[in-house]
C-alpha cells in the first residue's frame, strides 16, 4: 500500500469535497450510497418533498438523480433560487403568491427545457408557452418532436426522442434557505412556493418535481397553518445511520485506492469489516483515550463525534489528516485525530450558530451558557445529563440573565427553548436500557420534546459541541462520552 502524504490535493482525492453535490459526478457515483430516501425521491411520484439538516446530503442526492435522469435520456431540469424571486412579496395575498410563483416555476422550466432541448428559435422562445402545466408540456413535445432528427449529436437526439414519447420532465429544486430568516414572510414564502409546485404536478403529473428543504424550514412550514397537511404525503425525510456514514466514508478511501466495490454487497458487511478499507490511512484502535475511550475501535470513536451527518466525518478526518502531515506522519494516529477534537468541535458549533441564528438570534449566548456549572461539575459522567425537569431549570437559569427571542414570534419559555434545542440536534434523547447507551435524534422522533409530556428521557448535549464549551477540561471531555 503506498504511503500517503496528506496535503490539500491528496486530502480532495481522498475525502472529496466538504458538499457532495461539488464533487466530480464519477466519484460521487463511485460512493453515493442509494438509500431509502434515494429511492423514494426516485419513484415515478409527481411531487417529493427531501426534508434534512443542512450538510446531510440533501443537494447531493437530488444531484445524483438528475445525473441518473440524465444517463437514461429523461429530460431534468434544475431550477435555482434566483429564478423564483418575487417582486414586492410582502405586500401579496398568500393566494396571489401561489400563483406568481406557479408563474415562475412555469416559465423557468420552459427555458431550461427548451436549452436542454437545444431549441434557440428566438421569437418561438418568446412565446407564452408556460400558462398552464398542461399547455406547457403539450408546447414543450410539440417543440421536440419538430426538432427530432435535426441534431448531429447521439445524447441530444435521444433526450428529444425520449422527451416526445414521455412527455415527463423532471424538476429538482434546491437551496431554498438562501438568504432565509424564519421569519414570517419567509415560512409563508416557502408555504407559497410548495403550494404553486402541488398545484402544478395537480395540473399535470407529467411535471415531476423535486423539492429540497432544510428540517427547520420544512418544521414551520408544517406548523405554520392546518392547510400544510395536504403536503405531509409527499415528504421524503433523508437521514443517516452510523452504519451508512462509515460506509460512505470507506467508499471513497476505497474509490482513491482504486478498488473495485459494488456497493450493495460492501453495505451488507460488519461495520468492523467495511472500517478495514480505512485502515491505510489511519490507526485501527484509538490509543491515547482513558476509561472506555482507551484502545476502543476507531470507528466508534470516529462515530461517537459524529452528528449523523456525512458531513462531520469528512471534516473531522480532513482535519486530523492535516495535523498528520504537520507532523510528516503518513497515517492519522489517534494523537493527530485528539488533537484537532477543540477546532472541530467549535467548528460544529459554529456551524449551529450560523445556520440557526435567522431563527433566534441570541443563539451563541444560549449555547454557550449550556456548559456544565456548579454541582453538574462534580460527575464527569452526568455533567452533560439532564432529565427533563433539570433541563428545564437549566433553561430557566439561562433565561433570568439573557433576553432570548423567536424569529418567528413563538413564544420564549424553557420548554420551547428545550424543543429547538433538540430540533437542531445540540441535545440527543438518551435512553440507557439493559446496560446499552442509544442517542434519538430530531429527525428520528420529532415528538420526545413534547411541552406537554415528559416521556421519560434523558437529554444529553452532543459530544460534538463539548470542546467547543469546555476548551479548558480537553483531555476530561475523553471520560464524559459513552461510546455507542
């Protein structure tokens, strides 16, 4: 096996790109892992919500089935955020918005259908051909089929050839928290827009959209009115399981060793045997820990930090892979993998605070004050524990010395405080049963965090946050995560 020597272009070889969806489309084939959530946006459906936390791979698998639309000759657009902006939004009916936006979903699949298509007739293109759904497909095959035969390139013809039998065009459309705020002009904008998309696909179901939306927005959206429940059907909810991100991550060590692995056999494996193929790259036991930490199996540690999202990891072992080549090592050994726990941890703290902050602004003074103080410093073990009702007292501290408020205008008490807490995955339901740690996440059960019901939880803060909060207790933070 060669040695490695960890520097940026090595590391973008190795790892790929921080967001999938940036990364060459053969190496994104080469370890793109084809999970329920991908086969469901796949399905032959008119409408599909994907609904996630940022960084969990939303824009890459909405990318991934528009590549694969495209291998099957299916005509696919993508449609941008800047192609759906309204003028004066503010000042529109909720009724008035579902319709401008029906207007601009039309028009813009019309341009890029027509692009794909390789139709450039000038004065045709002016035309107001995207009135109606059905009187923009019908315009749409009338166009291909006049232009069948009259290309000399082999993928052109048998997209228009495709696109004049099947009249279905797919639309994928992504990165609608550009810019949002939570506020109540941006819940109801993204109520508005998904509202013109069902209408549409109501229309004429050859119109196959794909929607892609952050947790967050997609939670006010789905609370923002009773009219939102019509939508519920159509949401496909993307997450991960320790199983799939260690897969995923072995795939692409795998893919820069040019190996040659069909992905539905290497996903059936142990996790212990698919962590082999990191094993070039980076020690097998993590041997610099204490309590249970020591000599424990890297990928529970790797796993242990790791918030569910693909995205931790990449950046966790880029990190640590550039403390190895600081120190000319040609392996990350569990010192250089330590050593950079604070600057990834306040990293994914940062990450929280920006990505949440448009919802309540004093984010930083929240999270911040969620370290362990007074008796909670005692118990290594508990200090990051709460049951429910020391949670709330906790909160209810925090609130006597900070002015904390909702975007949105929800009401600010501890126990709403505890449910954004939770839905942005900075505490984990934690049950201990039969001697056996399991960690709940929002997206897997978003009802624990109840203001009404205690159902029996504890709740513990992420280990991926605690350096961040503690930076002066590095080397004790080791002895307060139960590895799972």
């Amino acid at each position: 096996m060669q040695k490695l020597n960890f520097d940026d272009a090595t590391l973008r070889e190795l790892f790929g790109t921080d967001a999938a969806e940036d990364d060459d489309p053969q190496r994104l084939k080469a370890y793109f892992l084809r999970n329920k959530a991908y086969e469901n946006i796949r399905a032959p459906l008119p409408l599909r919500i994907l609904v996630g936390h940022k960084g969990i791979g939303k824009s890459a698998l909405l990318r991934m089935s528009h590549l694969e639309d495209e291998e099957s000759s299916q005509l696919a657009i993508f449609v941008r955020p800047n192609d759906l902006i309204l003028s004066d939004a503010e000042n529109m009916s909720f009724i008035k918005k579902i319709d401008e936006y029906k207007k601009l979903i039309l028009h813009a699949i019309a341009q890029k259908a027509l692009d794909k298509l390789h139709y450039f007739d000038p004065q045709s293109r002016a035309g107001a051909i995207e009135s109606t759904a059905k009187q923009l497909i019908h315009s749409l095959i009338a166009k291909a089929n006049s232009l069948v035969g009259g290309s000399t390139d082999d993928e052109i013809l048998r997209l228009r050839s495709g696109f004049s039998k099947s009249g279905t065009v797919s639309v994928y459309i992504d990165d609608l928290d550009r810019g949002w705020s939570a506020s109540r002009n941006d819940i109801n904008n993204i109520s508005a827009l998904i509202n013109a998309a069902r209408d549409i696909t109501n229309e004429d179901s050859r119109i196959r959209i794909r929607i892609g939306l952050r947790s967050d927005a997609y939670y006010l959206f789905r609370t923002s009115d009773e009219s939102t429940d019509k939508v519920e059907s159509n949401v496909v909810r993307l997450s991960w399981n320790r199983h799939d991100i260690i897969t995923v991550m072995a795939l692409r060590v795998a893919h820069y060793f040019r190996k040659n692995i069909k992905f539905e056999e290497f996903h059936l494996r142990s996790q212990s045997e698919i962590t082999r193929e990191l094993f070039p790259i980076i020690e097998e036991r993590f041997n610099v820990g204490r309590g249970h930490w020591q000599n424990a199996p890297i990928n529970v540690v790797l796993l242990s930090l790791n918030r569910n999202r693909p995205r931790d990891l990449v950046k966790l072992l880029t990190q640590a892979a550039q403390e190895a080549h600081r120190e000319n090592h040609s392996i990350i050994t569990s010192t250089d993998l330590e050593s950079v726990f604070g600057e990834y941890s306040q990293g994914r703290i940062t990450d929280l605070i920006l990505e949440f902050r448009s919802e309540l602004p004093e984010i930083e003074k929240l999270l911040y004050n969620m370290r362990p103080s007074g008796k909670t410093q005692e118990a290594k073990d508990r200090r990051w524990l709460y049951t429910n009702d020391q949670l709330v007292t906790k909160l209810h501290n925090i609130m006597q010395n900070h002015n904390f408020r909702f975007t949105s205008g929800t009401a600010v008490t501890p126990k709403s405080l505890a449910e954004f807490l939770y839905k942005i995955d900075f505490i984990v339901a934690r049950s201990d049963e039969g001697g056996k740690t399991k960690w709940t996440y929002f997206d897997q059960n978003r009802m624990l965090k109840s203001q009404f019901v205690d159902f029996g939880y504890h709740w513990e803060v992420h280990p991926a946050y605690r350096w961040a909060l503690q930076p002066k207790s590095v080397h004790e933070i080791l002895e307060t995560i139960a590895l799972l």
